[in-house]
C-alpha cells in the first residue's frame, strides 16, 4: 500500500492505495495519526483506490476518527468504492463515520 497526503481546505487529505489490512495497518495507521496532529486534526480520507479492506483497515478508521473528534476536529471519509462501500455497510461504519461521495462534497 502506499499513501498520498496533501493539503486540502483547512487540512488535509490522505489518499490509501491498495491494500488497508492487517499487513499494511500498522504503516497506515501511523501516517493518518501524523497527518491528523499535522492538520490540526481535519482530515479527509480518500478511500478512491483503496482495492481492499479489512477488519484491521476498520480499525484504523475508526481510530483516527475517534483522534480527530476527542481534539475536536473533523474526519470524512469520501469516494467509497462498492466493494469498500459493503464493508463500511456490513459493518455499521455508514452510521458512525461521516461520509461523502466526493471530495468536492467534503468541507473541513
């Protein structure tokens, strides 16, 4: 997997590609928590080319959305693919992590 930041609104996106799993979470997980402390914790998560993810990728999520929201800041989470998109729903992530279409919906 490998991850792309960049500056977006009054934070910061930070784009996964590949894999967001077991292998791949621990690297993942520490670059979203530097990026969150980097923004101000504002942060949009563009899942566009994340192929895969698992309950250890869920993990992850939801650990920075909890890091973002004790700081009080803000996460998204936006461009879900369908076989990402069934995860979040299978897993009750549609109801507890805000989510976007694109990232011309997100405002941080």
């Amino acid at each position: 997997m490998r991850i792309v930041e960049e500056p977006f609104g009054s934070g910061v996106v930070v784009k996964p590609i590949g894999r967001l799993d077991s292998t791949t979470a621990p690297a993942a997980e520490q670059a979203i928590r530097d990026a969150l402390t980097r923004s101000g914790h504002r942060l949009l998560l563009d899942m566009g080319e994340l192929d895969y993810v698992s309950s250890a990728g869920l993990r992850v999520v939801l650990a920075a959305a909890k890091q973002s929201n004790a700081a009080n800041g803000k996460f998204l989470v936006c461009d879900l693919r369908p076989q990402v998109r069934q995860v979040f729903e299978l897993s009750g992530f549609t109801r507890i992590i805000s989510i976007v279409a694109t990232r011309a919906e997100a405002e941080l």
